[in-house]
C-alpha cells in the first residue's frame, strides 16, 4: 500500500515541502488522537429535506455544507461526504462537483478541516475524525440517508484522507471517491468498501504512477474492487469525472 512513509520516500523537494511544511501546524501543538473510527451511524428517518445549501453551524470558522439535491427519489438519499485538498475550503471542493450532485440525486457533506490540511496527512487521526464524526451526527437526524449508499470522498489531499478513512469505516461508507489521491494512511481496516479513483495523466502535482496507480495496484492485491478512470489533463477534477463518480455513488 502506498503509505505516508512509502509516498516521502517517492516524492522529493517543492513537493515534499508544500505536502508537509510546517503551514499545516507546528510541530509541537498537541491535539487528542484517535484511531480514525466514526461512531455516527445513520438511523431511521422520515423528514422531506428541501433542496438547497446551508452550513451545519457547528464552528464559526470551519464549518461544514450540507447540499440537498434537486433531484429527489423516494425513500432514503444517498450521501457523499467530501473533503476538500490542502489549503481548501468546503465550498471550493463542492464547486468542484458542479451539478453533478443535482443531476444524480446525491447529497453532500463538504467538510473543513480543523487545520490547513486533515489531520493524519501529517500527524495522526484526531480533530478532524471528531468534528467529522459531530457533523455525520447532525446529518443523520436532518435527512433521510441511505445507509446502502453512503460514501466518502475528495480531491487531492481530501482523496487521500477518504481513501484511509473509508478503508477504516469500510462497515459504516461502503464507497469510497477519491479523485486524485495521494497515498494512504495506515489503520485498521473494517468491512469491504468499493473505490472509485481517479487521477489525471499530466498531474505534476500528484503524479499518477507514483499515486492512484500504485494505490490501486495494492488495493486490489488487498481484495477490494476498484473502478478507476485516469483522463487526460492535470491535478483537477474534470466535469464528466464529477458526474461519473456520482453517479457510481447513485447506484443502487
């Protein structure tokens, strides 16, 4: 598996740098760590959500965007948690999906890290798993979710991060999206989740045989069933990859 160590072994100057200079956090600030495991669970829910955006509330700075799609079914909605790269904000990574959430009937969960980038992208789980864990909770008793399709997902550094927490609550996100990812984060693994990657061909930034190649290569030595889509272009996310990734969130 391509892990942290494994991936600073693989990439060397500007890009060693930016991935984990001290603009995260410095290096003595202490912060309770975790094993990455999320307690929330979906439970039995009859509210109509309307459609339309709104923030959880739940910290004044770094907050968390809940998207109700246009496009409702009926019964239980399938939920995209997505995490932003470094730097980024919840809003930037959801612009990133365009209609796509509106065209496939999935709601997303866009979450801020507590720091510049997630937690154990450099350090261990801690922060960002609780508040993570605080805003599932608070989706969980506004809509109906579909626990059959709940999946966990980003771009960039967010990809990475979803790879490892998906592969830790495999038994709570059965998908898993990453456009983009960079390694994986080691930690137990739970249940059987499926994977959705993928990686532009030009990406300079995360090159794609150093990355999302390797990472595939050792997730299905590792039994899982991964559906990758490498395109044509840089470290982005091009509309149609958007739409296709929703949509394998979509299906039933």
């Amino acid at each position: 598996m391509i892990t942290r160590r494994r991936f600073v072994s693989l990439v060397t100057g500007v890009l060693a740098t930016l991935l984990f200079s001290g603009a995260c956090r410095s290096e003595d600030q202490q912060f309770e760590t975790n094993d990455g495991r999320l307690a929330a669970r979906p439970g039995v829910n009859s509210a109509k959500p309307s459609p339309g955006q709104s923030y959880l509330e739940l910290d004044p700075a770094r907050d968390a965007i809940l998207l109700i799609p246009k496009k409702l079914g009926d019964g239980p909605i399938p939920l995209l948690v997505l995490l932003h790269g470094a730097g980024g904000r919840a809003e930037a990574v959801l612009s990133r999906m365009g209609s796509a959430p509106d065209e496939t009937g999935v709601a997303v969960l866009a979450v801020n890290s507590r720091y510049h980038t997630w937690d154990a992208i450099r350090h261990d789980f801690g922060p960002d798993v609780t508040f993570l864990n605080r805003a599932l909770e608070n989706v969980f008793e506004t809509i109906p979710v579909d626990k059959e399709r709940m999946a966990i997902g980003g771009f960039s550094d967010g990809a990475t991060y979803a790879l490892s927490l998906g592969l830790i609550n495999g038994d709570l996100f059965n998908r898993v999206v990453a456009f983009s990812p960079g390694f994986v984060v080691e930690g137990a693994a739970h249940g059987k989740p499926r994977f959705f990657i993928s990686h532009g061909t030009s990406d300079t930034i995360l090159p794609i045989d150093r990355c999302s190649r390797r990472i595939v290569s050792d997730l299905r030595k590792a039994g899982y069933e991964i559906t990758l889509r490498e395109f044509e272009g840089g470290h982005t996310v091009p509309a149609d990859i958007a739409l296709e990734g929703l949509r394998w969130v979509a299906e039933r």
